[in-house]
C-alpha cells in the first residue's frame, strides 16, 4: 500500500511538474488544471501534510480544499500553499480536522 501510495505522489508531482513548466512557457498562464497541480505539488512537498488526504479542484482560478486532516495547523498550511500559487484568485475551504465532527 505504502508503494502505491508513494508512486501516485511521484507522479502527481511530475505531472506538477511538467504543467508548470508548460505554463511557464506558455507566458506564466496557467489553466485551472495547472494550478491544480502546483497546489498538489506544493502539499506534496510540505512535510506537515498527507497529499492522500486533501482533495484539490480547481474552477476559473477558485481553488476549493476537502478533506480531512490532522490537525488545524494541517488546514492552515494547506490554505497558505494554495494561496501561494500564481494565478489563484481564491481558496475555498471545505477541510476538516480528523475527529473534530
């Protein structure tokens, strides 16, 4: 399982990789599903986060988080990513703490 799960986050992270690159040279647009991926690269790559447990989607440069994670500092680090990605207008939160319902 644990082999499954670390292959998914490779390639997630070469597809955030390759759309980015794209992007870059395509004059720093970038289309929903670009951002999409950097969002899911940069909480791949944040060792406070589980990439398993935040869903991203992406419309019209809104990205929306779900999901449920460890703990609010979680929520708080995943808001600060996405927010950090170019081109995003906005964030929607709709993450959750692990047993807080």
């Amino acid at each position: 399982m644990d082999q499954a799960v670390d292959k998914a986050e490779k390639k997630i992270e070469a597809a955030g990789d390759a759309l980015s690159d794209k992007a870059v040279k395509a004059g720093d647009y970038m289309d929903d599903s670009a951002i999409t991926a950097k969002v899911k690269a940069g909480i791949l790559g944040d060792q406070l986060l589980k990439v398993t447990q935040i869903n991203v989607t992406t419309k019209d440069g809104v990205v929306n988080l779900s999901g449920v994670v460890d703990s609010q500092q979680g929520i708080d680090r995943a808001l600060e990513i996405a927010r950090s990605v170019e081109h995003v207008k906005s964030v929607g939160n709709n993450l959750e703490v692990k047993g807080a319902r």
